[in-house]
C-alpha cells in the first residue's frame, strides 16, 4: 500500500462491505453483551424487527416518499437556479464581483436558522421543506461551480481564442465541458448535504416523512426506530451516490484516469 496508489474496483468493494461488517459486530457487541442498556442502544435484531413493522403496519414507505420527493425537489430547484449563476461568475470576473461577497455571507448561514421565518412566510407545508433544503443547496452550489468554471486550463482558453471562437461559444464549447465533470461531482457531493438539511425540515411542523418518524420514536424512547429510520436515510444517500458515480463515469470516462 503506497500514497495515492489505486485500489481495483474489487478490493475497493470488498474493503467497504467488511466495515460496514466489523461496524455492525461491534454494535452487536456492544447491545448484546449488554454494554449498553437496550434503551439508548437498541440490538440490530430489534431494530430490523422494528423496521420491518414500520414498513408492514405503519406505512412507513410512504414517509420514505415523501422525504425522497423533498430532498429531490429542493435539491433540482437549487441545482437549476445555480449553474447558470455558478457558470457566469466563473466565466465573467465582473459577475463573480458583483454575486460572491453576498454568496459567501450567505453560505455560512445554517439552513435550519430559517425555519421559524420560513414558517412565518409560507407555512408548515412542502414549501418549507423545500425551501430549506434550497437554501442549503443553492449557495454552496453556486460557489463550488464557480471555481470549477473559473480554474479551467488557460491553455484551452487561450487555444480556442486563437481558432476564432467568439465568447459566447467559449463558454459552451471549452469552459463548460471543461468543468462539467467536477461540476457532476459538486452535485454529487451537495446532494449528500441536501439529506441533512431535510431531516431537520421535518422535525419541526412535519407530519409526515423520515424525520416526522423519528421525532415520533424520540418521544416514545424507541431507539430501534430511531436507528432503523437513520440507517433508511443512509442506505437512500448511498444508493444515489452510487448513481451519481456510475452516470459520471459513464458520462465522463476520461476524468476517471488515475483514480
């Protein structure tokens, strides 16, 4: 094992799956040889057992729609809105002058800050899930694609200047493709976030979706629906992050090169 040197897909997947297995022995441990009490811990057997009557008796895969259709929502609205933005401030200096310093403010400020205001102004429906997972999308986005656009290779820059290119087709033809494979990977990456900011939506005035689920099995102390909950979320975000790498590799084989 040196730095940086690449693994084959096959150790990489068997690599992955056998610490999701000493992670799940060591709960196991843990719970079953009753170092921790059952009611802060509880085992994976209760918690698949918990799970499957979630999904069996308490229509528990309709809450798991829900949050998906949220996540999504907010997430494509921001993604639409912000490439082009992201695209004209990486590409025009005078743009990103004029958009940055307030984008940069604005992406420290936590989502979740919003909600009472967002309750104030549209309510406790979809809207507000939406819009907190917008604005926990949309400046990161906009920033991350800007940098992309702008650290395109001069060379390519210069290149096309000197075949005739006008502007506009500089941007569609070299600084676009350029940067659309990092561009694919910021989306990958803020689509991860996205997943914590709707979990936090739906704690407050939700009545339905994941964390509805377990703002419900907090009051009632059940742990195994907690963690069931919990471990639906994670499976969902890897599941698409899986996704998101399979079309980029398929989109853009040539930026997969020495990884």
């Amino acid at each position: 094992m040196k730095p940086l040197q690449p693994v084959t897909p096959g150790a990489r997947t068997a690599l992955g799956v056998a610490f999701f297995v000493l992670f799940v022995a060591a709960w196991g441990v843990a719970t079953f040889g009753g170092f921790v009490q059952k009611t802060f811990l509880a085992d994976p057997l209760m918690m698949l057992r918990s799970g499957w009557r979630l999904l069996v008796e308490m229509g528990f895969a309709l809450d798991i729609g829900m949050t998906v259709w949220r996540v999504l929502g907010g997430f494509v609205i921001a993604a639409l809105l912000a490439l082009p933005l992201g695209v004209a401030m990486g590409a025009y200096k005078p743009i990103e002058a004029f958009f940055e310093p307030f984008i940069s403010f604005a992406r420290y400020l936590p989502a979740s800050a919003f909600i009472p205001l967002l309750i104030l102004w549209v309510g406790i429906g979809e809207a507000q899930k939406l819009s907190v997972i917008f604005l926990g999308s949309f400046f990161n986005l906009v920033l991350m694609i800007a940098v992309a656009v702008g650290n395109t290779r001069r060379d390519l820059v210069e290149a096309a200047y000197t075949l005739g290119v006008t502007d506009r087709s500089l941007i569609r033809r070299v600084l676009m493709p350029g940067a659309a494979p990092e561009i694919a990977e910021i989306l990958r990456m803020v689509l991860g976030w996205a997943w914590t900011y709707v979990i936090v939506a739906e704690l407050i005035g939700a009545s339905s979706g994941i964390g509805h689920m377990i703002t419900d099995s907090q009051a009632l102390l059940a742990t195994d629906q907690i963690i069931f909950g919990i471990i639906v979320i994670g499976l969902i975000g890897l599941a698409s992050d899986l996704l998101f790498k399979t079309v980029n590799r398929r989109l853009y084989p040539w930026a997969q090169l020495g990884k």
